[in-house]
C-alpha cells in the first residue's frame, strides 16, 4: 500500500523545487509571455520548466503514476494520480504580482489523499494528508464571519468566460456580490482564495469553468481545514465524490449562511 505520508514529503518537496525555478524568473526584466487560447491565457517558459521538475521527481519516486498537469496534459496509468498547476496566477506572476501558487495534489483511485499549494513569493507553504491541514507547522482552521455584511468573499466573476454565458446576469450578481458582502476581492489565483478561506483569512471563495489541476490540492486543504467545499452543475448541489472535477465550485467556512452565492452557483451552473 502507498504510504500517505511518503507522498506528502514528495508533493512538498517537489512544489518547493518548483518555487525555487519560479522565483528565478519572478519580475524578471524581458519576461517572455506566450499565449494559449486566447490573450487571457497566458502561459510562461516557468510554467513549463515547473511542471517538468515536479514530473521528474513523480517518475523517479513513485513510477508507474498517472500525472494530470496543466502543460503537460494526461500521461501514465495506476490508482496513485498527481494533479499539478505548477503556477497557479500565471498572470499575476507574469506581471510581478506576488499572488501565484505551485499546486500538486494526490489522490488514490479517486480520491485525494494529500494536497499542497506553496506561495513561494510569500514563504507560505499549504499542505494536507490525513494529519489535517497545516500552513507550514502550524494547524489551519477555517473560521470567519458567517453573516453577508461581515464576510469577505474572493472570486475572479466575472471573468470574460462568464460573460460568454450569461452577461447581464453575470453583472447583475457582481453588483448583488459587492453590495451584499463587506467586501469583495479577486487575487487572480484560485489555489491562494481556496487555502485563505482554508486558513481563515476569507469567509468564501467561487469560481465557474476550474480545471481539476487548479482545485484539487487547495480544495482538499480546505476540507481539512475545516471548511466546507461543493460543486454545482446543472443548478444542483454536486456528490463530493472526485467534485475535485467538476468546473463549478464554492468553498465556505463553516456555518457561511450565504444564499447569495448559492443562488449564483445554481444560476450559474446552467451553462452549456
């Protein structure tokens, strides 16, 4: 049987590896910046020399893994499989803004053992197994302000994808969501606003259209935490059974009683 806490030591030790290649190229002068799909995808030559580290050091330790990344796509086979974002806020790091994150999440035959984000730009490295979740040493609990006009809600909405779909309703909940909450942020990084509700640093998080390479470490981190993570699709609440892929998620600390992002969950989650 795979050992737990082997793969842990391996996710921190590879996400640390691929801070330590970032931070070389981090407000660095004549960075080159490529493009994906379109002029809101960007994509860096760190991004890729990242993802390269972390697979390596997968293959040498445990060979015979299945690896899920974001620039490297789909490869290998067996029940142990890494989900890697090896620079999750690529444009915040591509312009100098320390608000990105290294993520290597695991899982055993579907379901997510082991999860670390690592914010190399800030020293904050995220991690959870079946210890709990921890910033560094110290145990995280998810707790904040379960009351609309206290809380602190972080979500990129809507992004241009969003108003693909449904622009006048996307607008209107954005002016429903800043006039509803106390404040309303967006970081640019969906591991960095799931480990700060994970910590208690936000009461919540949302976003429509994630890949499983962005969520599955952080989300798992939030759960351990204490915190509370759904899906949406279709206007229905999700199973949590692998909901690490399902595009649409919120995150909550416990006892949020906030039915304004549940309501633009379920409206949302109709898309195409």
């Amino acid at each position: 049987m795979t050992n737990v806490r082997e793969i842990t030591e391996l996710a921190i030790e590879a996400a640390r590896g691929a801070g330590e290649i970032a931070m070389e190229g981090f407000r660095q002068a004549g960075l080159r910046i490529d493009l994906k799909q379109d002029f809101h995808d960007q994509v860096t030559e760190f991004d890729r020399r990242c993802e390269e580290h972390i697979r390596g050091l997968i293959e040498e330790r445990f060979p015979g893994s299945a690896i899920v990344g974001e620039e490297g796509g789909v490869s290998g086979e067996g029940s142990l499989t890494w989900y890697i974002d090896p620079i999750d806020g690529t444009a915040n790091f591509a312009r100098g803004m320390a608000l990105w994150a290294v993520c290597i999440g695991a899982a055993i035959d579907g379901e997510m053992v082991a999860g670390v984000v690592y914010d190399p730009a800030n020293e904050q490295m995220f991690w959870a197994d079946d210890r709990g979740a921890f910033l560094g040493d110290e145990p995280l609990v998810s707790r904040g302000f379960a009351e609309p006009q206290r809380a602190t809600v972080i979500a990129n909405f809507p992004l241009p994808r969003d108003l693909v779909h449904f622009p006048d309703l996307a607008l209107q909940q954005f002016a429903e969501l800043s006039e509803g909450y106390a404040h309303y942020r967006a970081l640019g990084s969906s591991a960095i606003s799931l480990c700060w509700v994970a910590a208690g640093w936000a009461d919540a998080t949302f976003t429509f259209g994630a890949n499983s390479w962005d969520v599955a470490a952080a989300a798992f981190i939030v759960r351990r935490a204490g915190g509370v993570y759904v899906t949406y699709a279709g206007g229905e609440l999700q199973p949590e059974e692998r909901d690490f892929e399902n595009p649409h998620y919120m995150a909550l600390v416990p006892e949020a009683r906030f039915e304004l992002l549940h309501r633009i969950m379920r409206e949302q989650s109709t898309r195409p």
